[in-house]
C-alpha cells in the first residue's frame, strides 16, 4: 500500500509539473513578432555589412590607384635625379 502511495504521489507531481511547464508545439504571437524583429535586424545589419564591403573595396581601390601613382612620381624622380647627375 506505501508503494502504490508513493507511486501516485510521484505521478501527481510528474503530471503537475507537466501542466505547469504549459509546453506548447507552436511559438506565441509575441514570440513570432519578436522573432520578425531580429530576422528584420539580421537583413539590415546584412545590408551594411555589404554596403560597408563595397566601400572598402572602393577604398582598396583608390589605395592601389594612389600608390601606383607615388611609385611612378618616384621612379620619375629617381630618372631627373639620374639625369643631374647625382
């Protein structure tokens, strides 16, 4: 008799927390709306993530642009230095 008490004590309380714990297969409104918000968040921060790529690919290429410039202004004055003789 102690065993079957203790059985259907255990049992109320496996079920009791089973009621309590409210496990639903599908997500809240709330929590469907928040999850839009971060996936709205995750295109836009994508979005500059790739605007930003871009713009440092742009800048990479004004860089590369610019120092062939400076090695072609100093090979030109390395021939005018040569040139004068010194």
């Amino acid at each position: 008799m102690h065993k079957i008490r203790l059985f259907l004590i255990a049992a109320l309380f496996l079920s009791g927390g089973l009621i309590l714990s409210s496990c639903s297969s599908s997500p809240s409104d709330e929590e469907m709306a928040q999850l839009n918000r971060l996936q709205d968040q995750v295109r836009s921060l994508e979005n500059d993530v790739r605007k930003l790529q871009g713009d440092k690919a742009n800048l990479e290429k004004q860089v590369a642009e610019k120092n062939g410039k400076l090695q072609q202004c100093q090979a030109d004055q390395e021939a005018v230095k040569k040139g004068m003789g010194k």
